[in-house]
C-alpha cells in the first residue's frame, strides 16, 4: 500500500525538504537542499497522491521532465533530476529565487510595469516559447504564474506540466487544460497549436504594459465568452505613455482566429522589438506591424463598447481610409456618430452602407432610428445601385 505524505518535513530522493512553495491542481512543489552539496538548492514538484492510480497521468506527470530534458535554454527552467519515491513520481528543477510575474504585479496594484522592463521580460519568456516551439513543443498554459525570475531578476519560463510534441501545425485533445484568463479561444475547443502560445505571450504583454489582464471575466462561461467575442479595453485608454505601435502589435497576437496572429512566435518577437522603437530590415516585419483596416475596425468597436464615440469615430475613419467600400465599418461609424448626435451624418453613413450592402439589417435599423430621431420616418431607403 502506498505510504501517504505531505512532505512538509523529510525527504525525497537526495533532497531534504524545506518549505511547501505551492500547490497546484496537478502536483505539489517544495524548495528542496541536496543533502550533499548542502549550497544547492532546488524546487521539487511531486504529483498528487489522489492521482498516483492513473498511469496515464503518470506518465503525463514525467513527461515534463523528458521535455525539459530536450529543452536546454537559458530562459527555460532547467531541470536537476528525477525520480520515484514511494510509487509517487517526482521533478527536480532549478529554484527561482526571486518570485514570480504574479507577485510582481500583484505587488504594484493595477499600475503597468516600466516599459523596458515589460519588454525585458516579453523577449526572454518569447525567446523561450519560438525555442520550444523550433523543437516542436507547445507550452499551452504561459501565464504570469509560470514565469519566474532568477538570482539575477532575469525571467525564466516554467511548468511544462501539460506541454505536447505537436509535428503538426496542429492537434486536437479531448482533454481542455490551460488557465481561462490566459487561453486562446480554439484552446477551449480542444485545438493544440502555437498560435495558442502567441495568443497567451499576448495576453502576458497586454497585462504588463496596462496593469490588468485583458478580460475580467471570474467563471469559464464568462471567459470562454470574452475570448471568443468581447474585444478587451483598449490598452492606450488604460496606459495613455503606451506607444500605438506596441498597442498594435499586442492585439494582432490577440486575434480571435489564429491565422489573424502573426505568422510565428519570431515575428510576433520582432515586431515588438520594431514597434518598441527599435529596427528592422525585415520588409515583412513591417508590413505586420503596420496597422490595416481589421485592427482599426476593433479598435472602433472596442472604444465604442466603452463608450468612447469621439475616439471610436476616428478609428473607423481611419479603417475607411484603408477600405472606403467596407459596409460593415460605415454602419458602425453611423452609430457612433448618432450616440454624439450628429444625426446627418449618421444618417450618410448608415445610407452609404445600405448602398454597399443593402441586406445589412445593422445600418437598416441604425437608419430607421436616425430618421425616426430627425422627425422624418416615413421617408424611403435609398437606390441601391451605388456600389463600393
């Protein structure tokens, strides 16, 4: 029969426990000193006794260790040893001194982090994720609890507990894991791929250049929503000192369809280096860079939701100017104009937006309520033989 252990005091393997760090809904992880080389210190994650019983969750459990053993990078938590004590598994990794991206946070309030820090800190987790992702490995749960910082302050990725080998461009799991504030919207289907990664690395950036994460939702329901269809608050309203360009950048890795991110965790990297200030010759780079009409469109659409009309305008304006014949954007720039009250030109724009697309039942209704507002509602809908 299986001994049961808390391991509060003891030992595993050659390591005599010291404190309880955390504990997690797969694993429990202690600060360890090697009973030998008494300077050496460790974090040793045990798995759960409830599922010592499951060999596929066993065999999930080690599989961290064989990943972090392929996974030899300077931003990578490195991994010491491993080993069986008592039929439970266990994992010995380097110990992070100085905490984690949470508690730094957690510790400033709903204030951003300085810029080159946040920057600091995006290169070194991003250089870890294109690595594994080089090696074929998908982190799946990248979020500020797993990223630690070292004896020098330097950031280091963690927890490769439910990281997959996918050959592929993509997998899919019956099995959903990942952290709902921090997961893409295909990940709560089921679909394994690195643009999950870029999206999460994202979510990170948006969190430290505003102070808060990107959606507030507290249940599964309430965030699967949001990631699915709610655009977040957008960051230069939150951080009025954020560049645009970062802006930009951060909310294409955001895209809610995945071929909307940028085409690889590298290229995310250099266009956070390019929209940060500094240079490329990367033509494509900066093309990604580059706002189209989609990002001013969301933006239009997230200031609108927040009740920003002047700023919403100026954000459809400038996705007209990329796509004048974009029925969609003008029926939304007429309900931003009739919320200021600016009912004429509300009234052009639902027009030209039924001349464009003359089933779209937005500009439709949008236009019947102007006319109803201007005291004229009898009057007809316009020909539609104009086209865009």
């Amino acid at each position: 029969m299986t001994q049961r252990h808390t391991y509060s005091h003891g030992q595993i393997g050659n390591y005599q426990i010291l404190a309880l760090l955390a504990r997690g809904g797969f694993g429990s992880v202690y600060k360890g000193r090697h009973v030998i080389f008494s300077n050496r210190i460790v974090a040793i994650k045990v798995l759960h006794e409830k599922y010592l019983a499951s060999t596929k969750e066993r065999a999930q459990f080690m599989q961290e260790a064989y990943l972090l053993e392929v996974l030899r990078h300077p931003c990578i938590v490195p991994v010491v040893d491993a080993g069986v004590q008592d039929e439970r598994p266990y994992i010995v990794t380097k110990y992070l001194s100085h905490g984690t991206l949470q508690e730094r946070l957690e510790y400033r309030g709903r204030s951003p982090l300085p810029l080159e820090e946040s920057l600091t800190i995006l290169e070194r987790v991003g250089q870890a994720v294109d690595y594994a992702h080089r090696q074929h490995i998908v982190h799946r749960d990248i979020k500020p609890d797993n990223i630690l910082f070292n004896a020098c302050g330097e950031a280091v990725l963690t927890d490769f507990g439910i990281a997959t080998f996918v050959e592929t461009r993509t997998m899919r799991t019956k099995r959903v894991a990942g952290s709902f504030a921090y997961m893409a919207p295909e990940q709560f289907q089921g679909v394994i791929s690195k643009e999950g990664d870029q999206y999460a690395l994202a979510c990170v950036a948006y969190t430290l250049f505003t102070g808060q994460p990107p959606f507030a939702g507290t249940t599964l329901s309430e965030l699967l929503y949001q990631h699915f269809y709610e655009q977040p608050p957008v960051p230069t309203l939150l951080n009025p000192r954020l560049p645009p360009a970062l802006e930009r950048v951060v909310l294409k890795g955001m895209a809610k369809s995945r071929e909307e991110r940028y085409p690889t965790l590298a290229t995310f990297l250099s266009a956070l280096h390019m929209a940060s200030g500094e240079r490329t010759t990367d033509v494509s780079v900066r093309a990604l860079v580059s706002p189209d009409k989609e990002y001013w469109f969301r933006k239009g659409n997230a200031l609108y939701k927040q009740r920003a009309y002047e700023e919403a305008l100026a954000a459809y304006n400038q996705a007209l100017r990329l796509d004048p014949a974009c029925a969609v954007v003008h029926s939304n720039k007429g309900a931003a104009l009739y919320c200021l009250g600016y009912y004429r030109d509300a009234l052009a724009s639902y027009t030209r937006a039924l001349q464009l697309e003359p089933q779209r039942a937005s500009a439709s209704r949008g236009r019947s309520l102007v006319l109803h507002r201007m005291g004229r509602p009898y009057e007809r809908r316009p020909a539609t033989s104009l086209r865009g």
